[in-house]
C-alpha cells in the first residue's frame, strides 16, 4: 500500500486544484518558509479524518477553507482527495486503487466519499484504521510532537501503543455502544415513569 495521488482543491492556501504524485519510497516536500508545505500534511490529515482544528493549526474547522488573499476571493469549499495504491489489498476493499474524498462547505455541511460513493466520516476512519493508517493513528508526526511523546505521561503512552496494537477502534465502538447504553437506560426510565402514571 502506497499513497498514489492527493489533490486539493480550496484547501487552505491551495485555492486551485492542485495534485501532488508520490511514488514509492521516501518523497519530500521542500520550498521556502510560508510556501504550504505543511498545509500538504494537513490535506493528508484532514482527508484522514482529523477532526481537530487545532491538529489543522487553524482555531475553527473552516480555516481549512481558502480565506482569499489580495488578489483571490475567498471560497466556499474546500476539498481533498487521496488516492491509495491498495494492490497489496491493506486496506479491506475490493479495489486495487481507493480514492478517499473529503468535501466542506462554508455554509456548514460535509460529504465524504469512497470511490465516488458517499459514505459516513467513520466509514473512512474504519477502513484507515484497519491498515495503521487514519487520523489518530500517529502517521502523521508534527513539528514538536516528537518531544511532546517523549514526555508523556504513561497512560498518554497507553494511548499511543493501544493504537499502534489496533485497539483503538474496538475502544471507540465500546464507547459508542456504552453511550448508547447509557441512553436506552434513560428512555427505559422514562417509559417506567409514564407507565406508573397510566396505572
Ligand atoms: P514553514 O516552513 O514556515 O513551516 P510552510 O511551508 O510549512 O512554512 P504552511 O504553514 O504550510 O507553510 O503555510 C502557511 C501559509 O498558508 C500562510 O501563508 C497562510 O496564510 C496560508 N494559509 C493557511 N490557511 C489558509 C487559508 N484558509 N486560506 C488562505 N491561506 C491560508
């Protein structure tokens, strides 16, 4: 499994459509300060899955979309896709080639695709997850994370290795099904009140 192509579109200083091509093997990103090289690693978190906007350097979720600039209005949406060699069959789908897309508009809302094909943010998030890739699956090492992983507590370092092991997902759908546990339980509650009203 490799990353084929990623493509921005309105994403942060990328206001045109603009495609990067990795082949495989070691690619790097170089140009002068400001240029958007680290705004590249975004797309690729952002398309991921990243939820934070703060893991995006942005203080709300709609700084990924172009802000304009003296000579460029601002846009209405961003978007990114990412093309991943699957000929090696890590991800679990039946392609060899797996294109991810992540869409949002400034009027509020998102769609995500796979393959062309809606889907939800955590369909995403759970075919990533499954191969070691995925928003929080630390792929993606930022300027000063080394030093922040260092100095870790140990239940952070839990965390990390928890998900490198893969249990993360497996912790995430046990907190989901606890919280809606935890709902059921209140609805029961609340049908035994309305009951003992009736009778
Ligand atoms: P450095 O080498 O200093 O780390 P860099 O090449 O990694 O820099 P980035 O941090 O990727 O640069 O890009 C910063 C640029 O992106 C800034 O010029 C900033 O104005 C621009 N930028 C960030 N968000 C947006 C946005 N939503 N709309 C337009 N431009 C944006």
């Amino acid at each position: 499994m490799h990353l084929k192509t990623l493509t921005v579109r309105g994403f942060k200083s990328f206001a045109s459509a603009t495609t990067f091509e990795f082949e495989p093997g070691v690619t790097a990103v170089v140009g002068p300060n400001g240029s958007g090289k680290s705004n590249v690693v975004d797309a690729l978190a952002w398309v991921m899955g990243e939820q934070g906007a703060k893991s995006l350097r942005g203080g709300s979720m709609e700084d990924v979309i172009f802000a304009g600039t003296a000579e460029r209005q601002p846009l209405g949406r961003a978007s990114v896709s990412l093309t991943i060699d699957n000929s090696d069959g890590a991800l679990p789908i039946d392609y060899t080639e797996v294109t991810i897309s992540r869409t949002m508009f400034r009027s509020g809302g998102s769609e995500y695709t796979i393959n062309g094909t809606k889907c939800r943010l955590l369909d995403i998030q759970e075919l990533l997850s499954d191969s070691g890739l995925g928003r929080e699956m630390h792929v993606i090492v930022g300027q000063g994370q080394l030093d922040q992983i260092l100095h870790a507590t140990p239940e952070q370092r839990r965390g990390f290795i928890e998900e490198a092991a893969g249990v993360l997902k497996h912790r995430r759908r046990r907190e989901r099904s606890v919280r809606k546990l935890e709902s059921m339980q209140t609805n029961l509650e609340r049908l035994e009140d309305l009951i003992g009203e009736i009778s």
